[in-house]
C-alpha cells in the first residue's frame, strides 16, 4: 500500500500532496490559475482508489463534458501506467457534468415524479417550439412577449429552484404574471410529452431528493467521496444538490477559485465558495498558489491587480520560472493603430522563429470588438480563427443589416427580402411567403414589388396585407433617403425607425448587448468607408462588404491566430497574449457603471486574460475610437492604473522589443517611407489586391486612384485614410 501511495504522490508538489492525501471530510482546494488542479482531482481520484475505495463511490462532477471525458481518461491512464495501481480499476466512477449525473439518477428514480424512465430531453429549439406553442394557447403576442425572453426567466427560475407554482408566488410585475402564465403551462406540456429541459435534470432531481427521502439515502449512502470542479461557477440549483448529497459523509471537496468567478451574468454565485467554511465549519483548506504556466512578472500584474476586489480570498500565485519579460503597454491614436501595433508584433514573433501564429491570442471585452481585427489580419495575410463566436460579417444582426441595406440600395433580391421582412417580428410566416412567391412569379415582379401591391394578392389576410404594404413602404421610404444620406447616417436612422435596440433588449435581453454592440461596430465601418472614398455610396459599401464575406473562409487549413472574447479564456493558455481595448467604457464595460460587484468582476475577466499567457503579455488602448459612426475620445481603463508600474514597459508602435517590429520589415510602411506610385501593386482591407492608376493633392489632401482586381471600375481614395499596404 504504502508502494503504491508513493508512486502516485511523488510528482506532486507538498500542497498538492496534502490536498490529495486530505480525504475525510469538507475539503475546499483554493486553485490559483495555472496551479494543475485537473492534476489534483484526477491523483486524489486515483489515491481514492488506491486505499480500496470502490470506484461507484466516488462522485466527480464538473462543467462541460470536455472536461469530464479529459478527467475520465486521466484516471484511467494513471491507473493504468502506475503498476503499483494496475490491481485496481476505474470501472465504475461516476465522473460527469451536473446534467449527465442528474440524468443518470432520473433515469432510474424520475416515475416517483410521474414520468416515464424514458423521457425525452428537450434543446433550445424544442423549448422554443414549446413556449410560442404556449403563448398561441394564451391569446399572448410573441412580438410583445419574446419566446426566448420568457425561456430566460423560466430558466432562472429554474435556477432557483423555483417550480411553475412558486414562480406564481413570488411575482410581482405584470410581466411576471404573464411569464407566470406561460411557465404553467409550458411545464404541462412538457410532461404531457414526458419531456423535461435542462434546468428540468437538476431542479427535478432536487425535487426528488426533498419528496423521498429513501432516494435521498441511497444517493448519500452510495457517494462516500464528492469532488466539483470549478465550484465558484455554481449556481443555487447546483449548491443545494450537491450539499444535499453530501450531507451524511460530509467527504466534499471543491476546487475552484473566486477570482476567476466571471459568470455571474448566467446565474453563478461565486459565494457558494466563499461561504463553504460557513456551510462547512470543519473544512480543510488547502492553496495551490504554485503556478506552472506563466511567468514571475506577469504573476505578479496578475496578484496586484486582482487585490483591488474585496471579494475574495487572499492567495498569492508563485512560480519557480524566471521573471520574464516585462509586460508591454502600447496606447495608440485610435483603434487601426492598436490593429497595426497587434500585427507587427505578431509578425515580429513569427519571423522570429520561436512562436507560431496558433501559440498567439488576441483577447478583447466584446465580439463587436474583432471586425476591426479580422480587416487588418486579412489585409496582412495573417490566417486567424474565431473562436466562441462567429466572424463578424457572418453573425445574424449583421447579415440582416447588409439585407436590408441591400433592398434599400434597390437589389430587389428574394433572399433578401425573406430574411427581413419579418425582422423584428412583423407577423410574417412561411405561409404569407409562400402566398406572396406565387402571386409575384405569376406578375413577374419582385417579392418587394408584390409587398407593395399586397392589396391585389387576394389569398392574403387584410391585416397582412396591411402589413407587407407598410414593410414595402418603409423601405422605398429609405430608397429616397438613401440619395441624401451618407450610409452611416442612413443605418443609423434606420436602426432608429425600426427600433432595432429596443426590440433587440425585449427578445433576449442576455445577447442584446452584444447585438446591440455589433450594430454600432458596423456603422462605425460604414463611417470609416465614407473617410476612405471621396464619393461614397451605399453601392460602394455593400460591394466591399460582399468581397470581405467571401473572404471569411480563405484560410480553413494549418495553424491560425486565435481571436477571442474573454469570456471564453477560461481552462486556455498560450504562449503569447494580446488583450486589447483596456478603455473606460469598453473594458471595464459600461454596462458595469457604477456598481462595485460589476466592476469587480470586470477585473477578475482581466485576471483570468493576464493569467491565459505563459510567456508575454501585451495591454493595448487607445485615445479615440470610432463608436456608433463618430470618433469619440477614449480614457485610459481604470485597471491599467492598478498594475505596478514597474513591470510595465511602455512601447511605440515600431519600437524595437519583442512586442513590437521596425516599420521597414513587415510590409507596412511609414507614410513618408510609401510613394503613390502609377503601376504600384497595393492591397486594401475590403477591396483586395489593386494598381494604382494616379494621384493628385498634397500632404493630407492626397487622392490615389485605385484599380481592383476583384472590380472593373476604378475607385479614388483619401490616403490618409484608405491604409494600404504596398506590395
């Protein structure tokens, strides 16, 4: 026994070890970013198992089935490359997410709830299905009462362990009352089809739990040992699960780490681990503060800046590499320089020879953010991935602004025309479509024209026939407008008419922010267009942005830079990160305000970003950015003050460190350095690779003509403006 003990314990460091070897009762692992907590869980697992503890016994739980399948295959490649431990097996664990475990409870205990064992598990579209199913029963309108709004309060409901009947009891507006209505009756028709959602698992095998306690018993009896991973994202739901089935043993052990509790916005409580010595007075506490991944100095930054939250617990991440570079701080003119500062350095890094483009992230507050990116990497050249988000041009809002902008500029196209003419809801099915498509191939005209005639298609409703003629209207409204206005003023009076914000916060108030955010980037480009072309029209515009689509998926093979929100660091690492647009507004977010908890957890996303890079860490803001269309000043975030000083080395666009690249070398010349010259081969961020025919003007009045390849007319551009780059 004692063999095979130390075979498993000597790779461990000694707070490693401890926590692994600290099995009986309450065990709360404060895991520092990049401490090897998945080495801890899988080892304890396996120590578990080497002191004869029946695998069935043992209850491991995490977050995504990843992770669970990463964790599965740990144990069992450690059991199975230990000889000391190959007389043991893993057969029998039960290592899942809080979903998976639940499932396979109901499973076998759900009929007690009235339920057939094989009921079905009902996806987001399902719900949805459900709930506008729900609303039609109600006489409810889904224009006034958006489906996936309603799925998000009965989900955090749900998440509070609040069934149809208790939600009736706590409500105390007149939405509430209708959410109320409408949770009654979905939770009918769910059970009806012997069908439970995801909230369903958890809040069901709770109810389970509290109406038969013989089930109970047998759950608290069979699982003598209890791991969660990352417990500072749970939410109510999932604390009193787990406290419920820990109850008897009382061998729980959770790892987590609160400064790294970004969730809230999705119902976490990062103070369910806060409090676990206060639910748990007998608990072990256990550091791993020993970081294996990032350097002294950015360790350092990190701790610095995350002791300015008060909430939390005080751990102080360590490392025996060496300090490494400083952290490099570039503040740029405006947000193409920031891009630029990005770019070089990446290709600095890249000719280098010690990283490539897939050791490298670029990290930022908010997708609206990477559009400006994904130009200037296309126009470098530079293969890149979105990951956790569509490209820019292909997410929804996006393609309903080109379509409508498109009907608008006179296109005429059925595509077009089908995927707005109900956005924002208008009433507008496949069948009014369907009615509407044979009356206009009957008359030979276009779907828009037949909306505009819609008093003459007979097979349709006068409401919708009312409907369909208003839709055409507005946009011949805007065909006139068009003629006066620039497009960044166009879509912005656009987005105003149809009220595109406020319908966006009614129909899923979780995701408006960000669509909200993408609508105001893409004026911004709009804006940046009219900068670039002495006779910008809305043609122009939408051509560009027609050859930039088509360009989303030119680098589908080998290795890539990655772009990511932040939100999506978590459980990542690289050798190189950028995190970009640390401006008041942008990052912390302005949606935080004033609040001390939106602000503190503002800065743990930044901890968690600063503690993603192993090797070097860039920060970038600048002094104005483009928002909304206008060029607006830009302050400083409030956490670069919070770093110490010391370990931050401020750079200059073309200075000569790591972070940075001579202007001379990467192909992105200093505007004295670059002559317009006739024949010159340049290349543009939105029209690709072009010749330049001719210039006139001086200084910052120089106009360049510009033949496209992609293009057969010639377009003149501001120089100052257009960034191109020579070839």
């Amino acid at each position: 026994m004692n063999d095979i003990i130390e075979t498993l314990l000597k790779d461990l460091n000694p707070a490693q070890k401890q926590a692994v070897e600290s099995t009986e009762g309450p065990l709360l692992i404060l895991a520092g970013a990049g401490s090897g907590k998945t080495r801890v869980i899988t080892y304890r697992i396996a120590y578990l198992l080497s002191l004869g503890i029946d695998p069935s016994r043992i209850l491991a739980v995490t977050f995504t089935n990843k992770a669970a399948e990463e964790m599965s295959k740990r144990v069992k490649r450690l059991v199975e490359e230990t000889p000391a431990l190959q007389i043991r097996s893993s057969d029998g664990l039960w290592i899942g997410t809080f979903h998976s475990t639940c499932v396979k409870i109901l499973r076998r205990q759900i009929e007690r709830l009235g339920y057939r064992n094989d009921f079905m598990i009902y996806d987001n579209q399902d719900q949805m299905h459900v709930v506008k199913e729900c609303l039609k029963k109600l006489n409810m309108s889904d224009k006034e009462f958006r489906p996936q709004f309603i799925l998000g309060h009965i989900s955090g409901a749900k998440n509070q362990l609040l069934d149809s009947k208790a939600y009736q009891q706590s409500i105390g507006s007149f939405f509430e009352q209708k959410v109320s209505e409408v949770y009654t009756l979905y939770q009918k028709l769910l059970k009806s089809n012997n069908a439970l959602d995801f909230d369903d698992l958890i809040l069901n095998t709770v109810v389970l739990f509290s109406q038969h306690p013989e089930v109970l018993k047998l759950y608290q009896d069979r699982f003598q040992y209890i791991m969660i991973d990352e417990y500072q994202d749970t939410n109510h739901a999932q604390y009193r699960l787990i406290n419920l089935l820990a109850a008897v043993h009382q061998n729980i052990c959770v790892v987590g780490d609160p400064d790294q509790a970004i969730y809230r916005w999705r119902g976490a409580d990062f103070k369910n681990l806060l409090n676990f010595e206060d639910d748990y007075s007998n608990c072990t506490e256990v550091v791993l503060d020993e970081n294996y991944r990032s350097t002294q100095n950015i360790l350092n930054a990190s701790n610095h800046l995350i002791r300015f939250n008060r909430q939390r617990k005080e751990k102080n991440l360590w490392t025996q590499q060496a300090p490494g570079a400083l952290i490099s701080y570039f503040n740029g003119s405006n947000e193409h320089e920031e891009v630029d500062f990005v770019i070089n350095s990446i290709e600095r890094l890249k000719r280098q020879g010690e990283f490539s483009y897939q050791d490298m992230v670029v990290f930022y507050r908010t997708h609206a953010q990477s559009r400006v990116f994904e130009d200037g990497l296309r126009r470098s050249g530079i293969p890149y991935q979105i990951v956790g988000g569509l490209s820019f041009y292909q997410r929804k809002e996006i393609k309903d602004m080109v379509a409508y902008l498109r009907l608008i500029e006179g296109f005429g196209d059925s595509v077009s025309f089908k995927r707005v003419v109900n956005v924002p809801p208008r009433g507008i099915g496949e069948a009014t479509i369907e009615k509407l498509e044979k009356w206009r191939s009957e008359m030979g005209v276009s779907l828009l024209e037949a909306a505009l005639r819609s008093r003459e298609v007979e097979s349709l409703s006068s409401k919708t026939r009312q409907t369909l003629e208003s839709f055409a209207q507005l946009i011949n409204k805007f065909k006139e407008l068009k003629e006066t206005l620039s497009p960044p003023a166009l879509m912005t009076q656009w987005v105003e008419e149809i009220h595109y914000f406020e319908e966006a916060q009614k129909s899923d108030p979780l995701t408006a922010e960000g669509r909200i955010d993408n609508i105001k980037e893409f004026v911004s480009f709009a804006q940046e267009y009219v900068l670039d072309f002495e006779s910008p029209t809305l043609g122009g515009f939408l051509e560009g942005i027609s050859l930039v689509s088509n360009m989303d998926q030119w680098a589908d093979e080998g290795e890539k830079l990655t772009l990511m929100t932040l939100h999506s660091a978590k459980g990542l690492e690289f050798s190189i990160a950028f995190i970009v647009g640390l401006e008041e507004g942008i990052f912390p977010h302005a949606s935080s305000g004033f609040d001390e908890d939106e602000l503190e957890e503002e800065r743990r996303l930044l901890y968690v970003g600063m503690t993603r890079a192993k090797n070097r860490l860039s920060l970038s803001s600048v002094n104005s950015r483009m928002i909304y269309g206008r060029r607006a000043a830009s302050n400083p975030s409030r956490f670069l003050s919070e770093l110490p000083s010391e370990l931050i080395e401020r750079v200059s666009l073309y200075a000569h460190d790591f972070m940075a690249h001579e202007a001379s070398s990467v192909g992105i010349p200093s505007k004295k350095e670059f002559e317009y010259i006739a024949g010159k081969k340049v290349l543009h961020a939105v029209f690709g690779i072009g010749e330049v025919l001719e210039t006139e003007g001086e200084g910052d009045d120089v106009k360049v003509r510009v033949a496209f390849d992609k293009n057969s007319s010639s377009k003149w551009l501001m120089a100052k403006y257009a960034r191109l780059t020579p070839l």
